[in-house]
C-alpha cells in the first residue's frame, strides 16, 4: 500500500525505531525528504513567494497533523517553511514520518 493512502498509527514507547535501511528505502517514496541525526529525523525546506503562501502551507500541514495525530516540528518565515519529522515516543523514525512526508508532499503537488 502506498504512504499515500496509509494513516498514522499510535506508537507505544518500546515501539522500535526503524533501521537506517528500512528509512532509506522509504526515502525513495518521498522526493525532495533527507534525513539528519543519524536516520533519526526528516526534513524538507519549502520555499513560497511571500509570508502569506508560507503560512498558508503551514496551516494546511498543522490539519493533516491534527487529522493524523502526528505533529511535526515546522519552523516558517517569509518565503520559506521548514519541518521535521520524528517520532520523539521511540527517538527516531517510524512508518508514520513517511505516511505524513507523503501526505505533505501531496500538498505542493495540489498548488
């Protein structure tokens, strides 16, 4: 099944983290996506036109998060908008980074 069309789940805290591999190949599904803090975090940087698109983009982010019930990390400003994705729960990643990676992609795609 596709990220796409998966949800998030809730992770218990001995929930493991998935291996730097298994993070690398769901990389490929989510373009534009790296990962820092040894395979343990995603980020994107968005760039917009002005203030107003950057936090557009941001309050359409902040409804998939509350519909999935998992929360990035977003920094914005004028022209830009930044978020990290992990699962703090299991200090590292899971399926669900991925699932909302693919989800907030979607948005740039629907622009």
């Amino acid at each position: 099944m596709a990220l796409l069309e998966k949800h998030c789940i809730a992770c218990k805290k001995d929930t493991p983290a998935l291996s730097r591999e298994r993070a690398v190949e769901l990389c490929k599904e989510i373009p534009g996506w790296g990962m820092e803090d040894e395979a343990k975090c995603l980020i994107r940087s968005f760039r917009f036109k002005n203030f107003a698109e950057a936090l557009e983009f941001v309050c359409a982010v902040a409804v998939i998060a509350e519909k999935e019930k998992h929360h990035p990390d977003i920094t914005f400003g004028w022209g830009y908008a930044t978020i990290l994705l992990s699962t703090h729960s299991i200090k590292g990643l899971h399926e669900n980074d991925f699932i909302m990676a693919a989800k907030i992609n979607q948005l740039t795609v629907a622009s």
